[in-house]
C-alpha cells in the first residue's frame, strides 16, 4: 500500500458514522450485512448511509455483492491487511520480535 490510498483509508476512517460502520461489517465477519441492516443496526438514515459506505468502498475498506434488489457490504480484510502491513512495515526498527507482543496483541482469536 502506498501513502496516498492508506491516507485515503484514514480518512475514510476518521468519521464516527463510517468508523461505527466499518467496525460492524468487521464483525459481521465473511456473511457481510445488507445495506439496510447496516442502518437499522447503527440507526442510520440510507441516504447517510449510503454516502458513508460509499467513501469506505472507495478507500478500499469495503466491498459489495448484490443480491437482486439489495446490497450486501463486506469489510474488505485485503485493505485491513495493506492498511495494517503499511502501519507496521517498519516497526521496531528491524527487530521483529520486539513486534511479536503487538501482533499477537491485534491477531483475531476466532
């Protein structure tokens, strides 16, 4: 990844409402959720919605399914992983095991 998309990617992250959202569709894991369940959920107007999923989906954070009338969102763990490996590329200064602790730290327990 390089500056400007994780640029991109933070500031797509910097607002509650896309933050709260990413987070959900994070949790909502490989299933994703559909758009209006997203709302329902975070209490979330569509037109709002619809604006603040579409700059996450063109930050990277975010894909899209559709299913007939409907669109299902999925968060977008290749972006998560560019985002995090260009955060982390050159952490600790060549000791990657001064790392080990915060990576095992953020590693998912599923």
């Amino acid at each position: 990844m390089d500056t400007f998309t994780a640029l991109a990617a933070f500031s797509a992250l910097s607002q509650p409402t896309r933050l709260e959202t990413f987070r959900l569709l994070v949790r909502a894991g490989p299933d994703g959720m559909i758009a209006g369940r997203v709302g329902e959920v975070l209490g979330v107007r569509q037109n709002t919605l619809s604006t603040n999923l579409g700059v996450l989906r063109n930050a990277g954070l975010v894909r899209t399914v559709r299913e007939g009338r409907a669109i299902r969102y999925f968060a977008d763990f290749d972006g998560l992983s560019g985002l995090l490996r260009f955060l982390l590329e050159d952490c600790c200064g060549g000791a990657p095991e001064l790392c080990r602790p915060l990576i095992d730290d953020i590693a998912c327990n599923c």
